[in-house]
C-alpha cells in the first residue's frame, strides 16, 4: 500500500515547484512522451515556468524529441545538485542526458535512479513540472508516485480496447494513490483526409474511461505527420491542443497558468 507523503518528505530542489502533473500510460507507444512534451511546451507558451522530467530509464524519449544545445547535463560543484539543460525555456532532465548507454537495469536499480534524479536535481522556481512516466502500473511507477508530490495525473491512451483495459489499471493506481486523474488523451484518434475524418481504430474508448472513472477532460488527438516529425527532430513546437484548451485540463483541480 502506499505510504502518505508528509511535507517534509518533499525533496528539497522540488520545494519550489507549484505542481507536479504526471503523464503516464499503461502500454508504450501510444504517444505519451509526444503529449508530454507538446503539454509542457503549451503551458510554456502560454506564459507558464515549465519543466520536463523524463522517467522513462528504458527508453528516454526527450532527447530525441527535443534537441538542446547542451545535451549533458551538469552538476553545481558545490551543492552537487543536477542542473536542468533547457531548450526554448523549458527545464529538461532525462536519464538520455546523462551520458551513459542504454540501460540494463532490474526494477530495483531503476526506482534509485530515478529518485537520485529526483531527489538531487535543482529545479529552481516552476508553475509546473511534467514528468513523462514509465509505461505501466508496477513498482517503478509507485515509489515515483510516493517520492514525488503530484498535484495531478494525465492519462495518454490509443483508441483500442486492450489500451482502455490497461488505462484504467492506471486510473485505479492514481485514485489509491489520492492523485487526481484529470485528463485522458486519446491519442492516434483518426485523421483527416478527403474532408474526412477517418477512425482506423474505432471510437469510443476514451469517453468510456471518462465516463466510468468521472474524469473531467478528454482530448482527442488525431494522427498528424507533423506531430510525428517534431518528434523526431527535436523540435518540440506543434502544441497538442491547437484550440487552447490546455488550462481547461487544470482547472478542475484549482491549478492556474
Ligand atoms: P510513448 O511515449 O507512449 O512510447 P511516443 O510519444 O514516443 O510514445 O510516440 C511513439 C511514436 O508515435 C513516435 O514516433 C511519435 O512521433 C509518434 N506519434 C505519437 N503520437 C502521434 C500522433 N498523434 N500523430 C503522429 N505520430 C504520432
């Protein structure tokens, strides 16, 4: 069961971090490190003091989809905090950035990774703080959940149904741990052509999960070669949510840009 956060619990270069919004899904591949990363550029866009935490120790995604002039990250001599590189404003650590190969690492060994990274990187002053998750429900997602004081949680799902199954597995996570879910995105929806809009995957599961978990946004997020090529540049600068709607995702849970 999960271990209630006390304040003082709260790692020191996250103190001054107003909230922390987790964007997880259950499987890979449906697009979560892309709506992290568009998300965190929104809210930047938007005005907001952003920053981007890649969890992901097995596939870190950030490097490739943003592309910093600096792409190691370095340590304050003195405090021997890690200090964010950044891009276009925005704050970014990634296990990508840290200089070493790939990882082959067991669970254990990954969650004390990830709470060195969290435990011992500056942040500085931020309205949010975007941690892309590791795809999935186990430990690794947990102890993050318990290290981490996470103001809200973003569920990135694919329209099919073995996605719904897994997305409420997350869901059900976020609800024992009192994380709120605020948002599902329901991502490679359909795509547009012929003045059509076309739903190679079906219709439907994201306003399922929505409806049965009470979850108040969903956003559906249709297949876009853009978004796919911004990816794999590294220039993060297509937003998710072309109509502005992102402050929407945070109202509900009393969050302002
Ligand atoms: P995950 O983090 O869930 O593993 P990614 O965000 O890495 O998934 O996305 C997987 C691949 O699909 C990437 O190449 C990404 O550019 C592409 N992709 C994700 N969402 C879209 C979309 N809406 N339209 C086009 N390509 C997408």
């Amino acid at each position: 069961p999960a271990k209630p956060l006390i304040a003082d619990d709260v790692p020191a270069g996250l103190k001054k971090v107003s909230n922390i919004v987790a964007v997880s899904s259950c499987k890979g591949g449906v697009g979560k490190s892309t709506v992290a990363v568009n998300l965190a550029y929104s809210l930047a866009q938007m005005g907001a003091r952003v920053g981007i935490f890649d969890a992901d120790i097995y596939g870190p995604s950030l490097p490739t989809m943003v592309s910093p002039e600096v792409k190691v990250l370095q340590m304050n001599p003195e405090t021997r905090a890690i200090i964010p590189t950044e891009y276009l404003g925005v704050k970014l650590v990634s296990f990508g950035y840290a200089g070493q190969g790939s990882a082959i690492m067991r669970g254990p060994m990954v969650s004390g990774v990830i709470n060195q990274f969290l435990t011992t990187t500056d942040w500085g002053e931020l309205d949010y703080l975007v941690i892309d998750m590791p795809p999935g429900t186990g430990d690794i997602q947990l102890t993050l959940c318990q290290v981490v004081p996470l103001t809200a949680a973003v569920i990135v799902t694919t329209p099919q149904k073995l996605a719904f199954i897994d997305v409420a597995k997350g869901v059900r996570m976020f609800s024992k741990l009192k994380v709120p879910c605020i948002a599902v995105v329901e991502n490679m929806c359909f795509f547009e052509g012929d003045d059509k809009r076309y739903y190679p995957f079906g219709k439907g599961s994201g306003s399922k999960v929505v409806e049965q978990f009470g979850i108040p946004h969903l956003f559906e997020l249709p297949i876009r070669p853009e978004l796919s090529a911004a990816g794999d540049t590294g220039n993060p600068e297509v937003v998710v949510d072309p109509q502005g709607q992102v402050a929407n995702i945070f109202s509900d849970v009393g969050v302002c840009v």
